[in-house]
C-alpha cells in the first residue's frame, strides 16, 4: 500500500496516510483538528546521482555498450 502525503486546509498540518490508490483521492479526517477539508499533495522524493551499478542513460538491465 503506498504512503501518500496530505495537508489540511482548516489547520495546515502536513500529514501522512497509508492508503490503496483507489483510496487516495477520497476525503480523509486531519489527526490533529478533524477537519475534513484535506487535499492530497504532491510528495518529495530523493533522487540519487552517484554510481548505483546500472548503465549511463537510464538502462535498468545492467548491460553497457561501449
């Protein structure tokens, strides 16, 4: 199940819910003041740039030309 991120627009507290994706954009309570007017948000992630073992240009397969 994924880890969506939602803000509250009553308080502005940013928070986390574990939901299927079919859930995901359904209306979900704020822990802190029980508002219900909560969106979902854009999350960050992280993106590494050093060597993590597969080829230059994105190949998954692990296989270079040269």
């Amino acid at each position: 199940m994924p880890l969506y991120e939602y803000r509250c627009d009553a308080c502005g507290r940013t928070f986390e819910e574990l939901r299927s994706s079919s859930d995901a954009d359904t209306v979900i309570e704020c822990p802190s003041c029980e508002s219900r007017r909560t969106a979902r948000t854009l999350s960050r992630f992280a993106s590494g740039t050093g060597s993590s073992g597969s080829a230059k240009g994105g190949s998954s397969c692990g296989t270079r030309f040269t």
